[in-house]
C-alpha cells in the first residue's frame, strides 16, 4: 500500500469550504478509482489560518497515476483550492506503508 501526503495553509474563512470541495468533488472522484483505499483529511489551527494534511491510501503507483497522471510526485491542486489556499505543496510525498495495525 502506498500513502498520499499533501499539505495546504487555508485562509481560515475558507476553510470549511475546502472540506466541502474535498468531501463532495475529490473524494467523490476518487472512490470510483480502482486501488483506492482510503482518505483522511486532517486539519489544526497555526496562527497564519488553518492547516490542512490530506493523506490518500492506494493499492499502488498505478493507481495514484490514474488520478494524478504520469507526473504523480505533482500536487493536483485545482483552481478554487489554489484560491482557498494561503500556500500549499506543490509536490506531494509518497510513502510504502511498513506496516499498520487497527483496534479489534
């Protein structure tokens, strides 16, 4: 399994918005690809606006490749996004995931 890292600064009067653009356009796309695992979206106030950290889970590059293309180190930043956002990663860190656990 791979994991997506991607962060972005909000403006903080924008950041609901962007969960709603994350919840009902990306994610909604995302799910109808094949190696799609899971999706977090994790979020803490700093004092410049709201921080996001977004992490995707894929099955394998290939399946990050059918949503990010053949460049899937570039950030899929859309043009509402780049407007909510203060700054934001243009490039994304890929990860194998070692191991995990959950609770029984």
């Amino acid at each position: 399994m791979v994991s997506r890292h991607w962060m972005g600064l909000a403006h903080r009067d924008r950041a609901n918005e962007y969960v709603l653009h994350l919840q009902h356009d990306t994610f909604r796309k995302i799910k109808s690809i094949n190696g799609f695992k899971a999706a977090h979206i994790l979020k803490r106030e700093v004092d410049e606006g709201t921080e996001f950290l977004i992490i995707t889970e894929w099955e394998n590059i290939d399946a990050i490749k059918e949503f990010a293309g053949a460049n899937f180190d570039v950030a899929v930043v859309p043009q509402l996004v780049q407007e909510i956002m203060i700054r934001y990663d243009d490039k994304v860190r890929h990860y194998d995931v070692e191991f995990e656990t959950a609770a029984k």
